[in-house]
C-alpha cells in the first residue's frame, strides 16, 4: 500500500497487482503494478503504468485505491496470455466480482486499448458472465422471451414457502413455474450451490417447476431454452407433493 499512496493520490493499483487483491489467481508478478494519469518512471519493485481512469473504473479496498474488477481483467488481457486470462476471468465468476460498469461497457469506452481483442474474444466465445450485473441478466432474459414470443413472468416476484418468504427472479404463478437466472458469478461457490439446491428441493415439493439458466446458456443455447421453457409454460401444472394430478 506505501508504494501506492507514494505514487500520489492519484495512483492506483491496477494490473497484474490488482487481480491479485482481487483473488484471481497466478496473475502476481513480483513487482507492484500501479496506474498514474501522468507519465513517470517505473523503479525496482515497481511498474508504473499511465491511463486515465474514469471514476467507475476505480474503487477502494481496505482503504487501498484499486482498479474495478471489469477494468482489472481488461488491464490483464493487455499484458497476460489467454490461458492465464481465461483462468482470471473463470476465477472472477466464482468470486460473484460483478460490477455495475461491465466489460462490454469497457469495449465500447476503450475500443483502442491493449487487450480489447483477447476480451472481445472471450466475449463472443461465450465465455464470459463476470461483468454481467443482475439487471442485465434479467432484461437479456425478457428480450429473450418477447423475441420468441413467449408469455412474460412476473420479475423478482415474492413467494410464500415452508412459512417464510423468497424471492424468485422470474415467474409464471398460474403456470407454476420459475426461472432462476444464475448470474455470471452469484452460484459459483459450494455453499450457494448447496443453498440454491436446497430451494429448487422445497419449490418442486411444492408443486413449483424450476428451471436454471445461465448467461452463457443463454448465449449459446437459446432454442433449448425456449423449447424447455415453451413445453412447461404450456403443460399441466405440476401437483403438490404427496397430490395426485387431475
């Protein structure tokens, strides 16, 4: 932290320095990497690198000035190979590092810039949900929807189960059925795998019919969404457990 602050208040951590504050990692080199919007001299132990960065590209970890996660991992396309890239952004989905500045965002603000085209690239391959927030996961997911023509859900909607409440991304209540959209990185770790099935186990006890799907699911797999989605939307509702269908 002293090397930062020593750089000026206007210095901070950013780079191979940052992913590795962040968690992601094999992304550490050794040397401190820190991003000044004036060009000085880098010394031992330390890579000074110039940009100017936006305000909703840096924020503040235990009082340390840090590039966002999104701004991280565009930083490290510019200076790591796409293996060591792809791991830092599958670490970033399991650490739930979202951001409200995505790196699709990052594309269109910094078209020039080093590493645009190793992210591009993973963007396009679908492997990337990191810097998708909720809200966009869920507007992609109802634009989904109306293009195929498929009834829409009620969003974010409140749900009584085994005597408590619980609020379901999106569902159809006559039909009932729900659709969870497992964001880039909110059900990455075990405890929220084990949570998210524990749920899914009390809604089809139920009588509900729960259907995961992903950013990159949607990406890469939308007719079979749709059709699953279409066939129980359009078939009879599931009956309660310990219930008989009529």
């Amino acid at each position: 932290m002293a090397a930062v602050l020593a750089e000026g208040p206007s210095a901070v951590l950013s780079h191979r320095s940052a992913a590795a504050l962040w968690g992601l990692r094999g992304a550490a080199h050794g040397r401190i990497d820190v991003t000044v919007p004036k060009a000085r001299r880098s010394r031992a132990g330390l890579q000074v690198r110039q940009a100017l960065l936006a305000a909703d590209e840096v924020t503040i970890v235990g009082a340390m000035p840090v590039t966002t996660p999104p701004r991280t991992l565009l930083d490290l396309a510019g200076v790591v190979g796409r293996r060591a890239l792809e791991r830092a952004v599958d670490e970033a989905e399991v650490l739930r590092l979202a951001d409200e500045l995505s790196l699709a965002d990052l594309l269109v603000r910094h078209p020039g810039r080093r590493g645009v085209s190793a992210i591009r690239r993973l963007l396009e391959a679908g492997r990337i949900g990191a810097g998708v927030t909720r809200s966009e996961l869920e507007e992609r997911f109802l634009v989904f929807l109306q293009s195929g023509g498929l009834p829409l859900p009620e969003v974010n909607a409140a749900l009584s189960l085994a005597g408590g409440w619980i609020e379901a991304d999106c569902l159809w209540r006559s039909q009932r059925v729900i659709v969870e959209l497992d964001g880039y990185a909110s059900h990455g770790t075990r405890s929220a795998f084990e949570r998210d099935r524990a749920r899914d186990r009390m809604l089809q006890a139920a009588g509900w019919r729960v259907l995961r799907v992903t950013w990159r699911q949607l990406h890469e797999q939308p007719g079979a969404i749709a059709a699953e989605l279409g066939t129980l939307l359009s078939s009879p509702r599931a009956p309660r457990c310990g219930q008989f269908a009529t």
